[in-house]
C-alpha cells in the first residue's frame, strides 16, 4: 500500500512527547512532513531529532493559546514544507484536580482558553493559510472525560466536551473541503496522565476489557486514519479510544 | 496497514461493501476468502484479487459450519472474518428455488 501521507503537511501541537509524539511518529512513518508545537524548545528539538531531522520535521516553540505563536508555526510550516494539509489540535492543559464545586474561576478559563479556544484558533489560521482554498482535514484530541462525568477532573471534561461539539460544527462549516474529526481517548500512559494511573496500573487497566490502559500508538492510528483519505467520507465524529471502558461504565 | 499473510473471510463479497472489503484486505495483503450466496459473483471478485470463492449461505447455521470449515482448509487459520452479508435493501437473495438463479444483491 502506498505511503497514506506522502507529499502531505502536518501541523501537530503539543508535540514534544506523549500523545503528540506518538501521532507525529506515525504520520511521518506513512510519509508525512510534520511541524511540531509545544512550550519547551529543548523537548522539540529531541523530537525533530527523533523523527529524522529538518528533511522530516520542523519545531516551533511557543504557548498553543499565543496567537504570534499560531502565526509563526503555520508560517514555518509554509515556508519549510510549502503547505499546510493536516492538523492536530492535540495541545490540552489539566492544571487543577478537585471538585467542581472548588474550582478557581482563572483556572477554568484558561482551560477554555488552550483547550478550546486555541484549538479554534489553529483551525481558523490553517484554513486562512491553506486549507480554505486546497482542503485538508484536521483532527482535535478530545477525552472521554467529555463523554462523561469524571470525578476531580470536571471541567476539563467540560472544556473537551465544548471541543468534540465545536468538531462537529466545524464540520459542518468547512465541509466539504475540509474534514473536522476528533478522538476521545480514555487513560492513556503519558506523563500528562500519569497522576491518574502511576502505582495502581494494574487495578486502573482491570477495568478496561481489552485488559490495558491506552498507549499514545493507540491513538496515533486512529488520528493517522480519520486524517487519512481512508476516512474520506467521515467528518464531525469523534471516535471513542478507551479499550472498551465506558461500554462497562468505569474509567 | 499490516494485514500480510493474515487469513480472512468477507461474507456478501460477491459485490458491494462487501467486494470492497475483500479487495482492500488482499491489497494490504491478507489471504482472502470470498463468500456469497452468488457463486459467479463470488469466483468473479476471487479471480480478480487473487482470493479463493467458497460460495454458501452465511445467513444459515448450516452455511456458516461449511464456510468456517472449508475457509479454514484454505486459509489455514482464520484471523480476520467479516460479517458482512446481510438484507434489508432491495428483494431478498435467497434462491426461492432450487435451480432459480439469485434474484437480487447480497449485501
């Protein structure tokens, strides 16, 4: 089968590990060339490097909600790779755990802000700077914690469930050129997660009936696909990566 | 996608979804096995992506039993099935007799 990426532009934000790296890896092994986006330059560097250097991958470091951060990426991706076909709003921040009830106001909005608003943001300056006049597809990493309750981390839930409804709106306003697709992973094993899962792996995976929490692969062949023409005729969804978790009811 | 060497069954394969299923899977390399109620139809899709027609009845107990053993005799093991054949759109294709041909579309 031929390379599903060749000749195809990715932007992935927060890309330096995790889930980010993961999608960025697996883009770039089916042909992609990928711009990668998170805070620290250090962590990005190490990633270009692991993804075969300058002919595979560039880096921008910056905040994702940071709009000259936004411009400079879509730019370097411009200039570097001459398009910008494929999006991944994979930046997400969880800074507080706790009750909904306690939750500080200032914290809640900056979750509104990177995890919806600059997904949003990303969307607008890709489709200005390409997609609007060539098409492209983008894909927003949503959670399950945006499918239902989950205790201590509410409002992120709420912020990701505002960006699996914004998917399908956006969907409908860029169709059909562009494709809007999102993925809601349950646990999955990054760094990001791992207050939810470290010293108690295995009673956490005992409730997933595939018998293991999620890894960033898991959700890197999923993104690859609803990027992929393979999904040609899927826009607005947001598939549900949990091992099987939520049809028993847990997580 | 790394389905090479994989042995798989797509029933209602003779047309369709389902064709389209078995072409995909033997494109990324899985051994196919091509089933349908029309058995022309089905050594047609074989022939083209290089699979083997075992023609039956998937919708009977009866028919699954022969698919599943004679699949299997190809394939070796069967990795893969897809339950594809189904009705609901357009007359049923069930033979209504024995020697009358299959009327309409299997998937």
């Amino acid at each position: 089968m031929t390379s599903r990426f060749g000749g195809r532009t990715a932007i992935v934000t927060g890309a330096s590990r995790g889930i980010g790296l993961g999608i960025a890896r697996r883009l770039v092994d089916e042909g992609a060339r990928v711009c990668l986006t998170a805070r620290g330059a250090e962590a990005l560097d190490e990633a270009v490097e692991a993804l075969g250097g300058p002919d595979h991958a560039v880096a921008v470091p910056g905040k994702a909600d940071d709009p000259e951060h936004q411009d400079a990426a879509i730019a370097t991706a411009m200039e570097a790779f001459g398009s910008v076909d494929l999006l991944v709003n994979n930046t997400g921040i969880n800074p507080v755990f706790g009750r909904l009830i306690d939750l500080d106001p200032s914290a809640a909005r900056k979750m509104v802000e990177v995890n919806v608003l600059s997904a949003l943001a990303w969307v607008r300056s890709a489709h200005k700077a390409w997609m609007g006049e060539h098409g492209g597809a983008v894909v927003n990493v949503s959670s399950i914690a945006g499918h239902q309750p989950a205790p201590g981390i509410g409002f992120y839930g709420a912020t990701k469930a505002m960006l699996s409804h914004i998917t399908a709106d956006l969907a409908v306003e860029l169709a059909p050129d562009v494709r809007v697709n999102g993925v809601a992973p349950a646990l999955v094993k990054t760094r990001f997660a791992s207050a939810l899962y470290e010293g108690r792996e295995k009673e956490a995976a005992a409730a997933y009936p595939l018998g293991r929490l999620g890894v960033p692969e898991d959700v890197a062949g999923a993104v690859a696909f609803l990027l992929s023409d393979d999904a040609a005729w899927i826009t607005g969804r947001t598939l549900v990566l949990d091992g099987g978790v939520t049809l028993t009811g847990g997580f | 996608m790394k389905l090479s060497e994989r042995g798989a069954v797509v029933t209602g394969a003779g047309n369709g979804i389902g064709a389209a299923l078995a072409r995909r899977l033997a494109g990324a390399g899985a051994r196919v096995v091509v089933n349908d109620l029309d058995a022309a139809a089905a050594r047609a899709v074989a022939d083209e992506i290089g699979g083997v027609a075992v023609p039956g009845d998937a919708a009977s107990e009866e028919g699954v039993t022969e698919l599943v053993a004679e699949a299997g005799a190809h394939l070796g093991a069967i990795d893969l099935y897809v339950a594809n054949a189904g009705v609901g759109v357009g007359p049923d294709p069930r033979p209504r007799s024995s020697t009358g041909n299959c009327p309409g579309r299997s998937t």
